[in-house]
C-alpha cells in the first residue's frame, strides 16, 4: 500500500511529524517542515532561524522552484536562499545537485558574494530574458537527467539535527 500524503503542518512537534514517516510520505513530511519553518522566518524574519533551519528552506524551495520552472524561477522567486543552497546540499550529501546549483549561481555573473539583492539585480536587468535560457539549457537540464533522492536525504538530516529544528 503506497504511503499517504500528509497536508500540511498542523501543529506537531518535531519528533511527531519525524514518526509520520510510517504513514506518510517522506517528501510531504519535508513540506510539512518547510511550512513550519516558513511559518517562523515570516514573523522572525531568517536571521533568527539557525543553520539546519534555513537549510532545509533553501533545498525545500530550491526543489519546488526548480521543479515548478527552472533555476530561474528559484532565484526569481527564493533569492534569499540562493546563498545557502550549495552549502546545505552538500550538506546532505546531494553533491551533483550541489554542482548544478552551483553552476547556475556561477551563470549569474554575480559582482561580489551571493546576495539576495544582487541576484534580484541580476534578474532585473536581464530584460532580454536570455539568462533563463543559458539556466534552462546548462542547469535545468542537469538537474533533471540525474535526480538525487532529495527530499529523503533532507528527511534523514531532520532526524539526525531534530534538537536543532524549531517548530513549535
């Protein structure tokens, strides 16, 4: 019997959404913690989430970004978590994602150090649209060939950081 979705966060701990996993399906569960998590930065803003924490927003919105429409749409969207994506891939052990993310940062011709207002510069002066499709053809492509067990290895991170995760 295939495992069911979980709808969302509605107020468990940590160590209850982490024991949904027999039920539920592992990248729901992750979602779940994304919401949370998303919920906390939205009041606190990120610089009072911890590392783990904001590791998991940046691969959580990473993944649905991309997979909703490219590299582009990640630092279109989430240009706060393009500093910490590589890092917190690696992190988990998702090391050719890693690379790809890395890839498209590079693309991005940057001036100085990974920003979330430098990356928004950068997309907005990009008026001919020719950056989405330098991302489409060098990274979303990548990143599809190849999928790594994301959200599992996210999953596992959790669990092994759940004293540093809070939620509630």
């Amino acid at each position: 019997m295939a495992a069911k979705w979980l709808d969302g966060y509605s107020g468990q701990t940590v160590d209850q959404l982490l024991a949904l996993s027999a039920e539920y399906r592992i990248d729901s569960i992750v979602l779940a913690f994304e919401d949370a998590l998303a919920h906390r930065a939205r009041g606190l803003g990120l610089g009072a989430l911890n590392e783990v924490e904001i590791f998991v927003l940046a691969i959580a919105a990473m993944e649905r970004e991309v997979n909703n429409g490219g590299y582009h749409q990640f630092f279109l969207n989430t240009p706060e978590y393009a500093e910490h994506v590589v890092p917190a891939l690696r992190r988990i052990g998702c090391t050719r994602t890693a690379d790809v993310a890395q890839r498209a940062i590079d693309l991005l011709e940057l001036p100085g150090p990974v920003t979330a207002s430098r990356v928004a510069d950068v997309l907005d002066q990009d008026s001919k649209g020719s950056l989405i499709e330098i991302l489409i053809e060098k990274c979303d492509a990548p990143y599809f060939d190849e999928p790594e067990a994301i959200a599992d290895r996210l999953f596992a991170y959790l669990s092994e950081n759940r004293e540093r995760i809070r939620i509630k």
